[in-house]
C-alpha cells in the first residue's frame, strides 16, 4: 500500500457483497453485512484488517450523492472503527479515494442518503436512547473530529410532557381546512401496502427541498417501514385527506424502548410530519402534531418525543411551541 498508510495494517477495497463473506468470521468488529451492501449499492467499501482481526471499515457513495451548491460530495457511512489509530488510517484511506473521484467534500456519517442512518449524537444529555434512535459509541465524535472534519447540520429530540399544550391559532386552521374538505384518519392496517404507498408518494414530494434530499425508490422505502409493522398502533399514525386525496401524514409509535428496561411503555415518538407543499395546506403539520398530543393522552401516554429534527425545518418550529431538547445529533463535513 505504499509509505503512506501504517505498514500494520491490511486495507482492502470490496466492490462485490461477495467478497464480505469472508470477513464475518473475523474477531474484532463486525463486518457489515453483504444484504446491507446489496441494498444500499455503495460505490467502495473499504475493510482495515490487524492480524487479521477487523479493526475499522466504511462504505464510500461519489456517484448519485446528494446536490450541495457547487460542492461534489463523497459520502462516507457503514462506519465502525475499533480505535482512534485505525479510524485515522480508514478515514485517511477514504478521503483520498473520494479525491481521486474528483470529490470537494466529505459527508459523514451517512449510509448513502437521508433516508437511512446518519448523523451521530453529539449531545446525549440525560435522556435514555428510545426506539428507532440512532446510536453511536462517543470515539466516533472524537475520531472524525480528530480526521479534520467539521459540524454540517445539526438535528434535535426534543420531549413533550405536557400534551394539553395548544395554539389558540389550530381553531382558526382547523376551520379552515375543514373548508377545504381536510379531514383526519388513522392507518388502516388491514390495507398496509397502499397505506405504505399513500405514505411514500407525500414523503417523496414533501421531502424533495430537504437539505441533501435524493430520491429512493418505493421497493427500498417499504423494506424499511415494513420491519417496524408490528409495533405501530395504527390510531398514532394519521391521515390528511382532502376528499379522496391524501395531503399529509404523521407518523408516531410507541417507545418501546422503555418496555425492554421494564418500564411501562408511557411516551410515544413522533418521526415524521409531511404535508404536499402547496399554500392551502398551511397549518396542517401543526394541527396534525396537536391531534397526535391528543390522540396520545385520550390513550394513557404522558409524553411524546419529537425526533431528529433538522434545525432548519419547519417541524422544529412546531416543536419549539410545545418541547424541550433532550438530544442533539451532528453530520459532519470535510473540504478535500
């Protein structure tokens, strides 16, 4: 590999979910899976071996990467790095291939787009990780901080514990989408797969002006909504309909973290609030987040966790109204 890279170790650069195989019975730390790679298509992964143990790897995306001004991005997730001296050579590794694609900017951590894991806490505070949360070991702040990368966008949890909490506004918006034929319904379970489609189709246009937005295909979306199933009340997940169209959506569940610790199950997580863009909808995110309230408490929840929130959107701006921040999250960038 040259002088350049720490003669200890052993890089290797995979392009096929194959050649992982062989890596899932090394000691050290897990390899990434080959139905991971397979459905998340990274350009590179890139595996550091030690005496054979697996000490750090990362999955590289430059093609398809999301638009950032005049900026060509090389992604960099499916990160894991067993010390600070291997995530030194992995992150090394890495930004010089992304050069070498005639990439300007490392994102990390990002599994290839927005609509899977990214990001890291940054800001654990006090609140235990709930369900769905995204978690990383501390060392990996340390490292990519330690790599030369800096803070990109910044997310936020934030906790609702007093559900009763409304806008005096919400009667004034209520009355007038009633006008425009806007009502609100649960999920229907019994009719999953068109719920699921009705639900891809709002996010797909909703999401589209989101910061590093790229698209995914509705084959990948359902593979990823379809594990959580199980676990949805359907009376936390509410429909926006505008006669027989659908406009919005919100989407809650359960913490069912709290039942693994052997607590009772009394806060629901808020993930998702999306509303078809256009001027008349105005107010209907809002209204959809004081139903979930209401709908939460009438079920015996004392609280509601709205997560990750990017501190750009306007869901933050309805959170303020009514939560506390309990966590935040950093994506990190590098010039290269």
């Amino acid at each position: 590999m040259g002088n350049k890279y720490c003669s200890m170790y052993d890089y290797h650069l995979i392009c096929r979910a194959s050649e992982l195989e062989i890596l899932a019975s090394l000691d050290g730390i897990p390899a990434l899976s080959s139905t991971l790679f397979q459905q998340h298509q990274p350009d590179l992964h890139v595996v550091i071996l030690h005496d054979r143990s697996l000490v750090a790897r990362c999955s590289l995306w430059w093609q398809n990467t999301p638009n950032h001004g005049q900026e060509k991005l090389g992604l960099i997730g499916h990160y894991a790095a067993k010390d600070a001296q291997s995530a030194k050579a992995l992150l090394s590794r890495s930004l010089e291939i992304l050069a070498q694609h005639n990439c300007t900017l490392a994102v990390a951590p990002i599994d290839g787009n927005t609509w899977r894991n990214y990001r890291w806490i940054t800001d654990r505070g006090n609140h235990p990780i709930f369900f769905l949360e995204p978690n990383n070991p501390p060392d990996y702040v340390e490292q990519i901080l330690e790599a030369g990368f800096s803070p990109l966008a910044h997310y936020y949890s934030a906790l609702v514990t007093d559900l009763n909490q409304g806008d005096r506004r919400l009667q004034r918006v209520g009355d007038r989408l009633k006008k425009l034929h806007i009502t609100l319904r649960p999920l229907n379970l019994e009719d999953w797969e068109q719920e699921l489609h009705q639900i891809y189709q709002i996010s797909r246009v909703a999401f589209e002006r989101n910061f590093l937005y790229t698209p995914l295909s509705e084959s990948e979306f359902m593979a990823q909504y379809s594990p959580v199933r199980d676990y949805i009340n359907p009376e936390l997940v509410l429909f926006a309909q505008q006669r027989k169209k659908i406009v919005g959506f919100l989407f809650s569940i359960p913490d069912f973290c709290l039942k693994q610790r052997n607590l009772p199950v009394e806060t629901i997580i808020l993930k998702t609030v999306a509303i078809l863009p256009q001027r008349e909808y105005a107010g209907l995110g809002n209204l959809l987040v004081y139903q979930c309230h209401q709908i939460a408490q009438k079920l015996g929840y004392q609280s509601v966790i709205h997560a990750l929130m990017y501190q750009s959107n306007s869901s933050l701006n309805i959170s303020h109204r009514y939560a506390q921040p309990i966590r935040q999250y950093t994506l990190f960038a590098k010039a290269i």
